[in-house]
C-alpha cells in the first residue's frame, strides 16, 4: 500500500506542476488530438500509431488522476501495456521471428 501511496503522490505532484504550467485543459485536449493523430497512424498500417497512443495514454491517464477518476486511468494503464505488447509483435513478425495470422502492412 505504501508504493500506491507514493505513486499516487507522485503523480499528484506532476499534476500540480503541469496545472500550474499549461493547465489541465491543454493536456486533455492532446491527449484526445494525439488519439485522433494514431488512428490515422493505424489506418495507414503504421506501427507509430501505436507509439502515439501510448503518449496519447499516459497525458490522459494524468488528467483522470487529476480528476479523481481511478477506473478511466487504470483502462488507459491497460490500453498502454496493449500498445506495447502490440508494437513488440509488430517488431517480431517484422523480423521473422513469428509467422503471424495477419502481417503488417498486408490487408487482411
């Protein structure tokens, strides 16, 4: 419990400073307009799309904090891990380490 409570804190902190820097409203206004700008990444088969939505995640993930809603943040935590994940098996078919169902950059 104590490293939740430092988390928390920490991310309560960073909170502050970006509040009293550029404000919450322009972080959540990225966050949604990085959203938009990886899709468009992914509608063209592009693996930076997926590396834009983690950005995209964590400027969101800091506004939910900041607001107090832990169950917003916590999907945007898991949409991370998922951008991850995927950027890694995009990297491994990319290199033959894995023959997968759909490769990258073919249509399905």
């Amino acid at each position: 419990m104590a490293v939740f409570d430092m988390l928390q804190w920490a991310l309560a902190a960073l909170g502050e400073h970006l509040r009293a820097t550029t404000g919450m409203g322009a972080l959540k206004y990225a966050g949604m307009a990085l959203g938009i700008v990886g899709q468009l990444f992914v509608a063209r088969r592009s693996v930076a799309g997926f590396r834009v939505w983690i950005v995209s995640n964590v400027c969101l993930v800091i506004v939910f904090l900041d607001r107090g809603l832990m169950g917003a943040a916590l999907l945007n935590v898991y949409f991370s891990f998922g951008n991850v994940y995927t950027i890694w098996e995009w990297r491994r078919a990319r290199w033959g380490v894995t023959t997968p169902r759909c490769t990258p950059g073919e249509p399905t």
